[in-house]
C-alpha cells in the first residue's frame, strides 16, 4: 500500500503526518514503528494520523503513535503540527480546528506561523516528592497534562546525562505505566530551560509538549513563576505556556509555538 505523508516539526520535535479523511488507513504498531525508524524508515519521533470527525462539533480526529509503535492519548507539539496539517489539507475555518484527541476534545488557533493550542485539563498533580533510581535521589512534582510527566528542578540541565538518568525515572516502580522526565532549569532571565527523556521514544526528544506545560505548571505552583511562562526546549526553540491560576487550581492551559513543513513523500507500507 503507497500512503502519502508529510514530514513536520514542532520545536524540533519531528512527526509523520498522514491524512487519512476517509478512514481507509489502519496502520498496526508495527508499521508505525517501521515508519518512525530512523535508519530504514522516514524517521520521528511519533506518528499522527488526521482521521475524520467523531463528533458534531468536531472538525477532524488526531490519533498518535509513540515511535515505538504505542498509542498515546496527546502531544502537545504533535497537537500543533496536526493543527497545521489539518489547515493545509482545508479542515477548520482557515485560522482554526477543533479536534478531538485520546485524552479529550481541543481547539488550536494560527495567527502568523504560531499555533496555539487549548490543552487538555492538568490532573493527578502531586508537588514535593522524591524517589531515589540508580543515578541518584530527585525531588520531584507529577501531573498528567495529557501524559504523565515528571518534573526535576536542577542547577545545570546541560551536564545532566539524560538517558539514564531519564530512563531510571521513566521506569521507576512507582510509575507502573512509566512516566516522560523533565529536567528544568530556571534562568535569570525567568526563561526555563527543559530537556526531556520521552517514554515511547526511549531517549531525549528535542522538545516535549505536554513536558513544557507540566513544567510551566510546577514551576508556578512551587517556585512562584506567574503565567504567560516561556520555555527553551533542547532544539532551540521557544515555547510559551498561559494558564489561569487561582490558588493551587490551574485552569485554562495553552501552549503556543511553531510547526513547521520538512518535506512529502510517498511511501510503501
């Protein structure tokens, strides 16, 4: 089967993108995988399928896939190329879509090659903890903003070595579904730098979505920080989180950035 994609990035963050409107693709974990490879296949980090609406007051469906095949309910970079995507294949009014995702409905907006998007509610926070792995003993704070995320607040993220001390986090008995590891430094300057250990990826992604958010999120709830955040993913780029905040109650998350065209192909699956 000959299936036409396109290559994007949302902060270096990379996807294959497929339309598939008429619903007549159905890929298994394993061709997923084989796309996402980045030696014998296209190469990214996930893979997202535009689908028809599920529902009246949607415009289209978003379902992901970790590059190792697994289904996950969002990406929050993901979430912005899809909204892209979606335009340039006519879906939405023209300056916005709304979609519906694993982990609940969205809206995305586009003003001047920034795509905003309406994340899902934050839940199951959990601020001030700590677990002790192989490469050490973190503090940390937990929340699902879509995914499960682990928060690390550290000195010096650039001298961190992420892979095993993200993988020790991310498969940490006390996350049985596993959990993306976040380690964020805040600078002078008020900006956060984030460097992120993906579960599903199983190694550091240039930018996490959902990852920035959950750091915005703990950063405001216990160092202080007063929304709009901006944040300097490890691909260079910089995203910024706002949140409405009432006492520990977050509300009203959006996260806007780029999403940017690689290239389009073809490709047999």
């Amino acid at each position: 089967m000959e299936i036409a994609f396109t290559k994007m990035h949302g902060a270096g963050n990379d996807f294959v993108m497929i339309e598939n409107l008429d619903g007549s693709i159905e890929l298994t974990s394993e061709q997923v995988a084989a796309l996402c490879d980045r030696h014998f296949g296209i190469g990214s980090d996930g893979l997202i399928l535009l689908n028809p609406p599920q529902q009246p007051d949607s415009d289209a469906t978003m379902l992901y896939y970790n590059a190792d095949g697994g289904r996950v309910d969002m990406c929050g970079n993901g979430a912005r190329c899809f909204t892209s995507f979606a335009l340039l294949k006519g879906v939405g009014n023209g300056e916005s879509v709304s979609f519906l995702t694993d982990a609940g409905p969205m809206k995305a907006i586009s003003q001047n090659g920034i795509f905003t998007i309406a994340m899902t509610p934050v839940h199951s926070i959990e601020l001030g903890q700590s677990l002790k792995t192989n490469h050490g003993e973190y503090a940390f704070d937990y929340m699902n903003t879509g995914v499960e995320h682990v928060v690390v607040f550290h000195d010096d993220v650039d001298n961190i070595d992420i892979v095993p001390e993200g993988s020790g986090i991310r498969y940490h008995e006390r996350f049985p579904a596993g959990a993306n590891a976040n380690f964020a430094e805040i600078q002078d300057d008020g900006i956060i730098k984030v460097r992120t250990y993906e579960r599903g990826v199983e190694n550091e992604t240039l930018a996490c979505g959902t990852g920035v958010t959950a750091v915005a999120i703990a950063a405001s709830l216990t160092k202080g920080l007063n929304a709009p955040i901006d944040i300097r993913v490890r691909g260079g780029d910089l995203l910024t989180v706002d949140f409405n905040r009432d006492g520990d109650t977050i509300s009203n998350i959006s996260l806007s950035g780029p999403a940017k065209v690689v290239f389009t192909g073809i490709v047999n699956v």
